[in-house]
C-alpha cells in the first residue's frame, strides 16, 4: 500500500483502501510507549504518583497499570525508566526522603546554634508533615510484607540514618560549647527520632489527635531537658 507509516500497536493488518498517512508523519516502532521517553518531568511525575498511591493504597495493592491510568503515560514508559514495580517503590521513598530532607538543609544554612538545628529539625516535621506521613505510612506498610527487598530497606533506612546524624552532630556540638549538659548522645537522637515516628503513627491511628502540638510539646520538653 504505498510508503504507509507502520502502526503504533502490533495487531492483525486490515485492509482499508483509500486510507494515506497524515503528511510528514513518521512511523513508530511497534511496542514504543505513547509518550516519548524524553518527556520533560515524566520520570519525577511518575515517582510523585507512585508515592501519593502507595501511600494511600499500600504496595501490594497498587499495580503498574494504576500507575499508568493514573498518570496519563503508558506502562511500557514506567518500565523503561524503573524496570520494575519494586524499583519504582524504591525511587518513591528516596523522592519522599529527598524531600524531607531538601526544606531542612537549606533552613540549616541559617541555623548557626546546635538549639537552633534541633529545633530547625523539629519544625521541619511540621512544614514537611505531609511528606514524612507519606514516608512513614509506606514504610509501614512495605515492612508487613513477606518478600523484602535489600535496596528499598536501604532507602527507608537511609532517613534515620541521616536524621541520627543531624541529631548526634547538634548534640555533641552543643555539649561541647557549654550549651547543654551531659547527656548521653546516642540515647538522647534515638528518643527524638523514635518519639517523632510515634506522634506520626498515633495520628494514623487517631483522628482527632493534634501532631502538630506534640512536635511543640516534643521541643518544649527538649529546652528543659538539655538546659
């Protein structure tokens, strides 16, 4: 039939006369994703839906193709980026970290006192709340599952190991200039990190509880204690 595009999806050729190729259009290869995988933004839009299912749906619960249907791309397009749902979940947890951490790091720049980067740390629970929920409800729900992946188990723990560092680091700096009495470094990060992991667990649970309160609460005890 002439210098015919080949179609986009592989199905059973029909016979249709009269049909000409719209001018200048180039023929696709079959298999090839809709969208074209330079797409500006669709690898982070991809990752920003995957974590908002995920965390509303659980792991288990959401598939490529809610993935798909949500964003608008064709699944092949998901695949070509991440390989595989387990990747895609993994890629969506390093996203809600580096967006947990990103709003800290620059307020860090102007937080010149050991107090100031805990508290700095404290508020940052509040202003990224729904991201942290997000990460915590995910990482919650990735570790009821049976089939554990060593990779997504290192991209959760990658947010309490960074946030252990930031605490352990303020804490030592502010015993070491006088700021703070004694107190033992290693204990005192896991109570703040622990605690904080509680109050985003307990509004989980509790719908009228305020979480933003007992962050305030959380700090207040915090100046007595290291007074």
């Amino acid at each position: 039939m002439g210098n015919h595009s080949k179609p986009s999806i592989a199905v059973r050729p029909l016979k249709r006369q009269g049909v000409k190729p719209a001018s200048g259009r180039r023929g696709t290869r079959v298999g090839r994703p809709k969208l074209d995988v330079d797409s500006p933004g669709a690898e982070t839009r991809i990752r920003e839906v995957a974590l908002d299912l995920f965390a509303e749906r659980g792991f288990s619960a959401v598939t490529t193709k809610d993935i798909a249907d949500a964003t608008g791309f064709n699944p092949a397009l998901i695949y070509y980026y991440f390989g595989s749902k387990e990747e895609l979940f993994r890629k969506a947890v390093t996203l809600a970290v580096e967006r947990a951490f990103h709003q800290f790091r620059v307020a860090r720049q102007g937080l010149k006192d050991p107090r100031s980067i805990i508290n700095g740390w404290l508020d940052n629970h509040i202003k990224e709340y729904e991201t942290i929920a997000k990460l915590i409800n995910i990482s919650i729900d990735y570790a009821k599952t049976s089939k554990r992946n060593v990779r997504i188990d290192g991209a959760i723990r990658r947010f309490y190991e960074d946030e252990r560092e930031v605490l352990r680091a303020a804490l030592a700096d502010g015993m070491k200039s006088g700021e703070f009495r004694k107190v033992n470094v290693d204990e005192t990060a896991s109570f703040i990190s622990t605690y904080l992991d509680g109050v985003f667990a307990r509004a989980m649970i509790l719908k009228d509880f305020k979480p933003v309160q007992s962050i305030r609460e959380l700090r207040a005890f915090l100046e007595a204690y290291l007074k």
